[in-house]
C-alpha cells in the first residue's frame, strides 16, 4: 500500500537483529523500512506480532525479579508471572493504538492501518466465498452428471 492509502505495494526490506529490537521497544526505523512496518502491523499475525515485541518489552524486568530478587524461586515466579499477565492486559488494550502509533512513525496518515486490514480483509473474505462457490459448483456437476469427467 502506497503512503497516501492507495494500492501501489511498497517494497519491504526487513530491519536487523538490532533494529528490530530497537523497532520492538518503540524506536523508529529509517524511511527503508517503512513497507516492513506496514506488513508488520497489518499482516494477518499483527496480533501475535505485537505480543511478541510486548513480550520482549517486559522480558528485562522479569528477568531481574528471577534472578536479583531475594526469596523462594515460587515466589519470584509468581511475581514474575503476575506482572507479565497485567502488562499483557494493557498491551492487548492499548495495541490498535499502538500499532497505529508505528505506522505514523514511519510516515503513513492516520488510519492507515485500519484501512489496510480492512481491505485485507474484505479481500480474503471474497477469494473464500469464490473458493466455496466454485468448490459446491463442482459437487453439483458430479452429483448430476453433467460434470467433465461424464461423457455420452
């Protein structure tokens, strides 16, 4: 998708190990990497792919309760665990606005990302209906005959 929200596809050059890390903790990318920001916030796993930076975002802090915390390990990782439960609940709360926030970051209009994944998906829907339609025609022309493997 172009940046003024037309169709013309945007070529994606993936960032590294470093900058990606850098991207997860809400850094921006450079210009060339604005089509991997658009397929990263609007693919089909954007939803996973966000949990998955949120995860590394807390990962430091868990980490530091586990290891420098004095105390039984249980307890620790009962902490540990409450904590990633409570910052899961307000990253998945917060994550449309939050995608959309790297998508203005890397210099696409606001709303972009919406109207990305709703065009997706109206797309999907339509090439599923047409796969279902096409896949009942067949069933019909061999429940009648008239399929193309019958000859008279």
């Amino acid at each position: 998708m172009a940046p003024d929200g037309g169709t013309t596809e945007v070529p994606r050059h993936r960032p590294g190990p470093v900058n990606w890390v850098r991207y997860a903790y809400g850094g921006g990318l450079n210009a060339r990497h604005r089509g991997w920001v658009l397929y990263d916030t609007t693919c089909r796993t954007w939803a996973a792919r966000h949990v998955a930076r949120s995860l590394l975002q807390m990962s430091p802090v868990v980490l530091a309760i586990l290891l420098l915390v004095p105390g039984p390990l249980w307890i620790r990782a009962m902490s540990s665990l409450g904590g990633l439960i409570m910052g899961l609940i307000f990253s998945l709360g917060y994550m449309v606005e939050t995608t959309e926030h790297r998508l203005v970051k890397a210099g696409y209009p606001v709303g972009t990302a919406e109207r990305v994944r709703e065009q997706r998906s109206t797309t999907d829907r339509s090439e599923a209906v047409a796969r279902r339609r096409a896949k009942m025609l067949n069933r019909m022309d061999r429940r009648l005959g008239s399929g193309p493997s019958s000859t008279s």
